[in-house]
C-alpha cells in the first residue's frame, strides 16, 4: 500500500511532463507550419519578380534566381504537405498543390518562351501573374486557418512583419513588371488587387506600426533601418516613374524583406 502511494506522485509526474512534451512538440510543428506557408506565398511573388526582369534583359543571374526560388517553393510547400501540424485537411493540401502546378507549368512555359524564342508570349505572362495571385490567396487562407485553429500563439509583431513581407513581395513583382515591360497591364496580374499607389500606403501603415511593436527592445534599430530604407523608395512605388532607376528600387526592396525576415526569425527565438 505504501509503495503504491509513493509510486502515485512519481507517476502523476510523468504524465504531467509527457502533456508538456506534447504541447511543445505542437507548438514546433505549428510554428514550422506556418512559416513555410508564409515562405512559400514570398517566393512566389520573388520568382515572379526575377522573371519580369529575366524576360527583358535575359539576365542569367535572374534566371538562376528563378529557379532557386522556385526550389524553395517547392521545399516549402512539401514541408507543408508532411507537416505534423495538422490543422489542414488533404483537400486543402491537394488544392493548395494544384495552384502551385499550375504556377509552376506557366513559369517554366514563360521562361523557356525567352530562352528559345528571345520573347515571351504576353498572353501566357498575363496568366502566370494572375495565377500568381490566386495562389497567394488560396495561401493566406489556409494559413489564416492554420494560425486560428492551431495551438501556437503568434506574436503581433510576427504576423505585422509577415504581412509587410508578402505586400512587398507582391509590390516588387508588380513594379518590376511595369519597369520591365511596356505591356504593362498583361504583366501585372492586377485582377482584384488594389492599385500598386495604395498597396504602397497600406505597407506604409505595416511598417509604421511594425516600428511601434518594437518600442525600445533589441529590434528597435531594425525596425528603423526598415523605415528608413522604405521611406527612400516609397514615392517611387506610390508615383510610378519611368524614368526611376528599376535595380535600385528592386535592391532596396529586397533588403527590407531580407531584415523583416531576420526580424521575425529573432521575434521567434526570444
């Protein structure tokens, strides 16, 4: 009798500690989840924006960039597809890799269009960019769901950061594709997007509040660096000019996307 009273509170422990273990181990895989979500809908929107500039200058740097992208894409999306989050059903996962062939098909269609043709077939770029779209919403959804219904808590600051990510992403695949080509309507995949000059001022408020988040904590000088580097391009999406230098443009929106990234990543391991 008194073995088994002993025995009782060393067996209540091990419950109580393999509950934790199983909450974490959730939590992990929650957070993975949605980080390969929030990846995968990103590069996306980069591939988009080095084939605009591949298909106007033949650039073998941009055309390798589309197809490391690309890469990560895939990778992100298999993650996703074996995650132990469980917070998708098949279907949404079968969906989910059913607009991402079909992406894929019109990127690979676009780019070999360039490389053997010398041009591409604007009818087909329309395609890509509009598929490009939907397939970042079919993404922002599951991962809507995906943060909802999981049990991992996402800090403010973390989901403020990610918004900006993709806005810009998007922003940069939709500039490059007006400083790249002079059909600029059939590139940009605008059907249902608001207008890039409102796009701009909706990131202009993400960035402003990313920078409240941070208050005086060890982001703070990140986040500054962000506004600052945002604020020299910002007129340039918001009045489009074609006379603004497209590479610099694309540099520094690509910095900014680097360091909310490595933002996150920070916000993630505090």
């Amino acid at each position: 009798m008194n073995n088994s009273r002993l025995r009782l509170p060393s067996v209540l422990a091990a419950l109580v500690l393999l509950l934790v273990s199983s909450f974490s181990v959730r939590a992990d895989a929650g957070a993975a989840f949605l980080r390969d979500l929030h990846e995968f809908r990103v590069n996306n929107f980069m591939a988009l924006s080095n084939y605009y500039r591949y298909s106007a200058t033949n650039d073998a740097a941009a055309e390798a960039a589309i197809k490391e992208l690309m890469g990560e894409a895939t990778r992100n999306l298999q993650a996703v597809s074996e995650s132990g989050a469980n917070v998708l059903t098949a279907d949404q996962v079968a969906s989910l890799r059913s607009e991402f062939g079909t992406f894929s098909e019109l990127m690979a269609q676009n780019v070999s269009d360039v490389t053997e043709i010398g041009y591409p077939d604007l009818r087909l770029v329309g395609e890509m960019a509009n598929q490009a779209v939907t397939l970042s919403n079919v993404a922002q959804e599951l991962y809507a769901q995906a943060r909802d219904s999981s049990q991992t808590p996402v800090k403010p600051e973390v989901e403020t950061a990610r918004s900006a990510s993709v806005l810009m992403a998007q922003m940069l695949s939709r500039y490059a594709a007006r400083s790249y080509s002079p059909v600029t309507q059939t590139f940009q995949g605008a059907s249902g997007l608001a207008p890039l000059d409102e796009q701009a001022r909706e990131l202009d408020k993400l960035i402003g509040e990313f920078v409240t988040s941070t208050g005086q904590g060890n982001l703070r000088g990140t986040a500054v660096e962000i506004k600052t580097k945002w604020g020299f391009i910002r007129d340039s999406y918001i009045n489009y000019n074609k006379q603004n230098v497209v590479f610099v443009i694309e540099r520094y929106s690509r910095s900014i996307l680097e360091e909310l990234n490595a933002a996150v990543s920070s916000l993630q391991n505090a």
